[in-house]
C-alpha cells in the first residue's frame, strides 16, 4: 500500500521533461537516473561493446539536453529517447560498417544474416543445453539490425508493438512480422544450444 | 502410389505450417485471434515441427527476457555532467562568436548596399538628365526668363540649340501626336500664318537664333 502510494507520488517522465524545459535541472538528473541503465541495456545488446554503448548513452542524454524544447508532450517521453537512442546506435553501426572494422561485413551485413564460426562451442555445452548470456548476445548480434532492433526493444526491453511502432517509425503490422521473423531467426540460431525436447 | 500420396500430404502440411509461422509470435504473446488460435492449436496437435519451433521460440524469449541488466559505471554521472558543461560552454562560445562575426557583417553589408543603391540612383539621374535634352521634354523661354517651380527657383542654363524645337516637330510630324488632329481649316491657316513667321532658310535660323533656357 505504502509502495503504491509512492509510485503515485512519483512524477512521470512527461511532468520531469516539462520541469526540465522549464529550467529545473533536478528533473534532468531524476530522467538521467530513471533511463541510463535501460538504455545502456538497449546500446549494449544493439552493438555488443560496453563500453561505446556508456558513450553512446551520454550522447543520448547530451542530446536530450540540448534538445529539450523540441520535445513535445503529444509524444511519450519513453519513445522520444529510445529513437534517439537507436538512431544513434544504427549511426554507429553504418560507422563501423565504413571503417570495416568487422570484415565480416563485406559478406553482406544489411540484408543478410550472417554465422561466425562458434569459437567458444563445445558438444558438451550442447548436450546438457546450456545456453550462455555470451552465445544469445553473439547470436542477437548476427541478426540484421532490422530485426534486432525490433526483438531487444520487444523481448528485452518488454516494450509494447505500439511503442516499438513509434520508436521504429514503421507500422504495427511491420513491427508484428520483424519481430515473428527475428524470433524465428532466433530461436534456428540458437538451436545448437537449446535442451533436446 | 502410396509415395506419391505421402509426399502430397507432406506437402500440403507445409503449407498449413508456412501460414501458420507468421502467427507464431502472436501466439506466444498471447495476442493471436480466438479463431486462429484454436487452428493453430489443432495444428500444433498433428504437427510436431511446428510445436518444436513454438518452445524454442518461447525458450528463446525467456531467456532474453532474463538476461542480466547492465548497469552504468559508477563515474557515468559525473562524466556526463562535465560532458554538457563543456559542451553548453562551446554552444556559448559559438554564439558569441557568430553575435560578434555578425556585429562586423551586418554594417559592411548595410554599407555595400547603400552604396549600390546610390550608384544606382546616380546613373538613373544621370541618364533622366540627358534625356531631358531631346527636344519632346524640353522647355524654352527667352533669355533672362526666371522659371519658378514649386519647391525652388531653378535656374537658367542657356543652350545654343542647332534647330528651333518648331522646326523638329515640323520636320518630324509623328513625334507630335496632336499635329496630326488639326483638321479644320481655321487651323491649317493659322498654321501657316505660324509657319510663314518662322525662319526657313539656314541662313535665317542662323540669324534669328535666340537662346534658349533648360529647366533641371
């Protein structure tokens, strides 16, 4: 009862941004504390290195703050950072994709998805279904970033289709079938490792 | 026969299993239409592979949904701040600098164009000025005539005109429409009585040559 008392109390992510735009740089530091983790999250398992996603999320809120008063109370504050968020992690993917720091690009990383040779797999793993945080992240990162992004944001993020829809900027019925056809990508990938029925 | 018939089956289960898939996802998150659940679920009771995919996808789901959490690193906040004090700093910066590029601009620009502008305006009166001196738009009056204007009493400039402005609308009909809408015989020999008082010959203009003044 006390619990849910001090939720009501807690202001939403519209009121702390309006505070925000109004001057009150304490509703900056309470969005920072609310959404830095979930974003890190959301970085991290879009491009796999901990530490360009904390930058990338710093830009995120950089940005945020520079850009507060375009921000407008139509939309939910959730989606407006997470595009910003995911517009800068696709950024850095096409960045990454130029500098071919991954050669493995050049097999055709847009539209296709592609297998990396299983350094770390062992037949015993398999046998016992063991399924490490590790291969699911190597395997999520082997989806085309269309359908990763709609499946961290879904089955990571537990955000809705309607949300995702906004954050993506693609219709719901699109949003249903990337995130049937990334989970059945998924589910083939990581077949090896699952228990045997 | 019997292969024939079995490869049929096989094939037409695939079918069923090809447009049952796009709705696998929606079934796992419980969103699937009464009506097509219960097909899908009659489905999934003769169709072990289907069934088989629709665990590893919920296996697979799970999993994602417990992964662990990252966290930022403990300096994150501080690293931030430090981040859009700098760059607030920089955006002041560069206001300053572009309000102090401008403070320059903006009256070198005023500047070039009034001076344009002038140059333009000299030229336009320069050329009104000359076109003045054709004979359709200029006055004539006796040496020593004053003519008063409304604003200031402009003054005389005397100009030795080769040819008396009557002699060029006489010589040029055309450049004075009204000429042509005398008719009447009254005004054809008052027109010669006119003309007759004018000077003809060279000699005679050259001896009757008065001066003439041009208003400016």
């Amino acid at each position: 009862m006390a619990q849910n008392d001090k939720k009501k109390m807690q202001p939403t992510d519209e009121d702390l941004i309006e505070r925000f735009q109004h001057g009150e740089l304490y509703a900056f530091d309470l969005i920072v504390k609310r959404y830095k983790n979930q974003l890190l999250n959301f970085i991290f398992r879009f491009l796999g290195n901990q530490e360009e996603a904390e930058d990338l999320v710093q830009e995120t809120f950089l940005r945020v703050y520079k850009n507060r008063r375009a921000y407008r109370k139509v939309a939910k504050f959730s989606t407006w950072i997470y595009t910003i968020a995911g517009n800068l992690a696709k950024t850095e993917l096409r960045k990454r994709k130029r500098r071919k720091i991954f050669s493995i690009t050049d097999l055709g990383y847009e539209e296709k998805d592609y297998e990396i040779c299983d350094m770390a797999f062992s037949p015993e793993d398999q046998v016992n279904g063991l399924i490490t945080e590790e291969i699911v992240q190597r395997e999520i990162e082997g989806l085309s970033p269309k359908f990763r992004e709609v499946i961290i944001l879904r089955d990571i993020q537990e955000l809705s289709y309607e949300e995702i829809s906004k954050i993506v900027r693609i219709p719901l019925g699109t949003v249903k079938s990337r995130v049937n056809r990334g989970r059945l990508k998924l589910q083939e990938r990581l077949k090896p490792y699952l228990p045997r029925e | 026969m019997k292969g024939i018939g079995t490869y049929f089956l096989k094939g037409l289960l695939m079918k069923k299993c090809e447009r049952f898939r796009q709705h696998f996802s929606d079934y796992i998150d419980g969103l699937l239409d009464s009506t097509i659940r219960l097909e899908l679920e009659n489905h999934l009771e003769n169709c072990p592979r289907c069934l088989k995919v629709i665990q590893r996808m919920k296996n697979v789901s799970q999993k994602l949904k417990h992964l662990p959490g990252l966290k930022t690193s403990p300096d994150f906040d501080m690293v931030l701040r430090t981040r859009i004090r700098v760059e607030s700093g920089l955006e002041r910066k560069s206001w300053s600098e572009n309000k102090f590029k401008w403070s320059i601009q903006i009256p070198v620009y005023a500047a070039s164009i009034a001076i344009i502008w002038g140059a333009f305006v000299f030229i336009n009166d320069q050329n009104i000025k000359q076109n003045q001196g054709m004979p359709l738009s200029f006055q004539y009056h006796t040496a020593g005539d004053t003519i008063l204007s409304n604003t200031k009493q402009d003054k005389n400039v005397y100009y030795e005109l080769p040819i008396y402005p009557v002699d060029y609308f006489l010589q040029r009909p055309a450049a004075l429409p009204s000429a042509k809408k005398v008719n009447s015989i009254e005004s054809d020999s008052l027109r010669q009585k006119q003309l007759s008082k004018l000077p003809h010959s060279k000699k005679q203009i050259q001896n009757n040559r008065k001066p003439v003044s041009f208003t400016f």
